[in-house]
C-alpha cells in the first residue's frame, strides 16, 4: 500500500540573494504546494552567515552545537515541525491560511477579537465596506460591555469560551437598560455568531462552545423585533409631491426621495451606482446591490422610465452622459471613497425630506427607506398582485414579501371591510 503524499513540501530555506549589511541573510521557512506548483517563502526573524547556517542547519550532527547555535537550532526545528503539523490540518492546502495558522500568537485561537480582525479584513478585501464597519460596530459594543461588566475583561482578552448563554443574556439586558433597542441587540449577536461559526469552520473552536440556538435547548436565542414598515398613504404622497421646499437641498431631497418611489422602490446606493451604460431606450437595468453578493442566481431589474423619472435624470445626471448617471461618485472613486460619499448623499437626502415632511404635517422619521414600502404598499392598493410586487422589489422568494407587508396588514383589512358593502 503506497503511503500518501502530501499536498505541500516544507523547508528552512537560506534566502542568500540578499545580503544585509552585518554580512549575514536571512532565514526563511519555504513551502512549496504540489497542486498549484507555487512556492511561498515566509520570513523568520532569524539571520545568519553562510558558515552560520551551515553549522546549525545543513550539518549540525558534525559538531556538538552549544549556547546561540544550539538555541536557533531549536527554533528552527520547532518553525518546522509547527510548519508541518498546520499544514497537515488543513483538508485543502492554502496558503493564505497556513500563514494564518503558523504566524498567530496560540491565543489567537480562542480569541474573539482576533477573529473579529479576520472578518473585517476579509470585509476589507473583498470592497464589502459596510460590513465591514458592522462587524467594528458590534465588536465596540461587546468591548465596551466586557470591559465595564464585573469582573470582565479588555477585548483583547475576550475568549470564546467566556461567551456562554448567561453572559449573552446579560449582555442583552444591559444593553436594553442602556436604551438600545431590540433591534440594535440582534444585529449585534448575529455578527457574534457569524465569528462563532467562522471559528468553528477554521477548527479554531469546538462546537460544544457554541452558545447560539433555541431557548428550548437551553441555548441563547437572538431577538428579533417585529418590524414596522413605514409607509405613506396616497394621501401623504400627494402631499409630500406637492409641498413647496424652501431650499434646493429640500428640492433635490424630494426629487431623490420620489425617483426612489417611481424606480419600484430603488435603494438610493443603487442609484449612486446607475450608469448611462444602464439605459436603453425607455428602460434601464441594474443589479440590486444590496443582494447581488448572497445570491446564487443574479436576477437583474428592468425599471421602465416615465416623463418624471427621465426629467430627475435630465436635472440631475451627469451632461456628458458618460459613467455614472448622476453626480454622486465618480469612477476613480476607491470603494472607501464611495461608501462614504454614498453615505454622505444618503444622510442630507434623510436630513432634507424630514424637514419637508415636518413642516406638511407628515410623519417626522420619513426616511429614503420609506419610499420602498411607499412604493409596495400603493402597488398592492392599485390592484398589484403581491407576485408583481415580489418580482419589483427583487425579493428572493414571495415568503419574503409576505412578511414584508405584516406591518401594514391591519390598515390593508380595514379598508377591504369598509369596502366589503360596495355592491
């Protein structure tokens, strides 16, 4: 029976194509992966002389090494042996994470901060800024809470194994007690799970110490709250449209705020991102940003434009009719650069409408969102079936719609009765 080979070829490498000025080179562990045929060389921390490597490493069973020589040897073999054993763990040879697993601190394993870190920079990497800051949102907040509980601990100290059901539901009332809302409290201990759950797939964390499940089996149960759609009447809308704003930030706020409406719904990022390369005759497409990531099938929206959404384009967009639609980034534009100008639109858009809003009599936390919910609930009082409303709002399955349309239910059914005698 032939014995398995490896995926990976492990080595303590001189790398003397360098040489630094004390006359010595440096060391470096090299990793060779017979599948993708690349190498990787990895620096030590350790830097010797020719004759030096020689001696310790190449032919130490010549001479009886003592002192320095006998201590770098040691270092050596453990850099191997570790090498080896990181390597061996892993189903699938990569690269970037045998540097993970061989350049951490031990304690990096169970230290929720460190995965934390990973997550980010993944984020990071991959131009997922938003989450990015989520994932920095919910790790200040559990640093702030570790910190000041009794007997807690600084973030840096933070272990999985400290995290259990209790310490959850301790979290949870003092973040209550603390004003924060039921809402704020799921999204915080669904990101925690997510670096639960990153742990465990890295073999970092034993499943017995995931705290997370259903009350029934004793384990936390993340909150949800019961979300109240907001959404205009017509009555509302006609007077939103008909307001007169006092400033062109008001106007333009009413413009964006109504091209959303009209758009079924368009999130204002997908917006920012629309390009003239989208438009074609009376229509244009896009790919809701938002989903485009989680989804398997990429299903593109087509929104046909009427006289009011081409005159916000005629006002707004760019006049070379070139890149993006509207001046709210530009194509040089790093994904940093754009998330915070993107932001930033989003942000006076909702200052600006509220003020509008405030002075007609209209609900005072009107925001961009509600034009989505404005959009779907009109629909479906004009006679759209909930599929037609499914399909505009890009939603992945009609389930999804359904509880979409819970908070408004109770308005929906008063009206159907009072119109029940309407023979």
């Amino acid at each position: 029976m032939s014995e398995k080979v490896d995926d990976f070829k492990i080595s303590i490498w001189h790398d003397v194509r360098t040489k630094k000025a004390d006359g010595t080179y440096p060391v470096r562990l090299r990793v060779y992966n017979r599948n993708t045929q690349k190498v990787k060389a990895y620096i030590l921390g350790i830097d010797l002389t020719k004759a030096e490597f020689e001696t310790i490493w190449v032919n130490p069973e010549d001479k009886s090494l003592r002192g320095k020589n006998k201590e770098i040897e040691l270092r050596l073999k453990r850099f191997e042996t570790r090498a080896h054993k990181e390597a061996k763990s892993m189903t699938v040879f990569n690269f970037d994470r045998f540097a993970t697993l061989m350049f951490r601190k031990p304690s990096d394993k169970n230290n929720v901060k460190y995965h934390f870190d990973l997550a980010i920079q993944k984020c990071m990497d991959d131009d997922k800024i938003g989450t990015a800051d989520s994932f920095r949102s919910a790790l200040n907040s559990f640093a702030q809470y570790s910190e000041a509980r009794k007997k807690g601990c600084d973030i840096d100290k933070l272990t999985f194994d400290t995290i259990t059901v209790d310490w959850l539901k301790e979290y949870q009332k003092t973040m209550l007690s603390d004003g924060k809302s039921i809402t704020t409290v799921g999204i915080y201990t669904r990101t925690l799970r997510v670096i639960f759950n990153n742990a465990i797939k890295a073999k970092d964390l034993s499943k017995e110490f995931y705290p997370f499940g259903r009350t029934e089996d004793a384990k936390y149960k993340i909150p949800k709250a019961s979300k109240v759609k907001k959404a205009l009447s017509s009555d509302q809308l006609k007077i939103l449209f008909n307001a007169v704003p006092e400033t062109d930030r008001e106007q333009q706020a009413k413009d964006f705020w109504f091209f959303s409406y009209a758009t079924n719904g368009m999130n204002l990022k997908d917006i920012a991102l629309l390009k003239y390369s989208d438009i074609e005759n009376d229509s244009f497409s896009y790919y809701r940003a938002k989903t485009f990531e989680r989804s398997e099938e990429k299903a593109k929206i087509i929104i046909y434009l009427t006289d009011f959404t081409n005159s916000i384009i005629s006002k707004y967009g760019n006049k070379d009719k070139s890149g993006f639609v509207f001046d709210i980034i530009a194509p040089e534009d790093t994904s940093i650069i754009q998330y915070r100008k993107i932001n930033n639109f989003i942000r006076i858009i909702n200052d600006h409408i509220k003020r509008l809003a405030k002075r007609n009599d209209l609900p005072n936390d009107i925001s961009t969102y509600w034009a989505r919910h404005s959009f779907a609930t009109n629909s479906i009082r004009k006679g759209a079936t909930m599929e037609f409303v499914s399909a505009s709002l890009n939603h992945s399955d009609l389930s999804v719609t359904k509880n979409y349309f819970a908070g408004f239910e109770d308005e929906a059914k008063k009206e159907f009765a009072n119109k029940l005698m309407d023979f």
